[in-house]
C-alpha cells in the first residue's frame, strides 16, 4: 500500500492533471494563470525505481512506454482519475493515507511511487511544444502544494544548516544553553520568542 501526504499526492494529481489537460498554463507570481500563453504538452517524463517512463500524448490517448513495453491508456481515465484524487486530498483529514483506487491506476500505468527522486532537482520534467520558437523544450519544476500545509521553499534536513549571529543581545552560557535545548516541534519559532 502506498501512503503519502497532501503534499506528495499532489504530485501525483499535478502529473494526471497535465496529462487529462495536455496542455500547460503559464501563471504568474501570484499564481494566476495567464490567459493566452499555454504551452501543449508532448509528453512527461518519469524516474521510477523500476526504469525510466515516458507518458506521449496523441490526440486522445496517452502512451506509457518504458523499455519495449508500451501502454495506450485514454486521456479520459487521466481526467477522471485526477478529478478523484483531487477530492480525496482535500477530503483526508489524516497527516498520511492512501487512495487504493488511484494505487490501482497508478500500478496500470507503471507509477509506483508518489515523489520524485530526493536526488532529482525537479518533481516533473515536461517535454512541451513552443509555439513561438517552434521548440520542444524540456522543462523542469518543482511541485508545492496548497492543499495541505504551507509549503516550504526548503525541506528541513540534516544537510540543511542554518547559523545565525545575533547582534547587540548579551546573553549568559547558560541562556543560550537553555534556548538550545528546545526541542519542541516549533523549536525555531520558539527559540527565537
């Protein structure tokens, strides 16, 4: 059974969405979308631990190859199945579930993780066509979601290690002791209270 977060599902609903919508909207930095500048969608592409995957859209079907093994599976289904993953991220009021009927979906098309690789700098790669330039560009993004809880713009890690100096504060050993020692879930805000 797959289990995720509101954040990592949306992962999953963003890559159904694309492909049911075939096409992608640009926005702007307010995250509206900007009307008459949408780049079609050629194909997405996928890192699982399985292979590599590429989802084609042609006309109303979407091809799923990997390897020599190739899938044709409607643009509908990815409509569909979008729309009811939406629902059951906003409706789950648990920190991490599982949606059974998208993991079922999700085995067809050889999806079988929620999130991209840590290694991997982008959540989706989207091969797209450019009007413009006539191009077919490769583009990368990283996924946040508004669905759940804030997103961060840093995920808090080991590697990730702040050090601040505080300027014109005359604090004891033992204060500072004392302040380094919290460890409640909100350390940071509470630190600096």
């Amino acid at each position: 059974m797959i289990t995720g977060n509101k954040g990592e599902w949306s992962e999953i609903y963003a890559l159904f969405k694309l492909l049911g919508d075939k096409q992608l909207f640009l926005g702007n930095k307010d995250i509206e979308k900007l009307e008459g500048l949408v780049y079609p969608i050629i194909k997405i592409l996928r890192t699982e631990n399985n292979g590599n995957f590429e989802y084609s859209i042609q006309d109303e079907i979407i091809l799923v190859s990997g390897d020599e093994e190739v899938l044709k599976i409607p643009i509908s289904d990815f409509k569909n199945k979008a729309l009811f993953l939406l629902n059951a991220i906003k409706q789950n009021k648990e920190r991490t579930f599982s949606v059974p009927e998208i993991e079922e979906f999700m085995q067809s098309i050889n999806c079988i993780s929620l999130k991209a690789s840590s290694i991997a700098k982008t959540d989706i790669t989207i091969v797209v066509h450019d009007q413009r330039t006539n191009q077919q560009p490769t583009l990368g993004f990283s996924i946040k979601s508004q669905l759940g809880s804030p997103s961060t713009l840093l995920n808090a890690g080991k590697t990730t290690n702040f050090i601040y100096k505080i300027k014109g504060v005359k604090l004891s050993k033992d204060e500072i002791e004392r302040i380094n020692l919290i460890a409640s879930r909100s350390k940071i805000m509470d630190r600096i209270v």
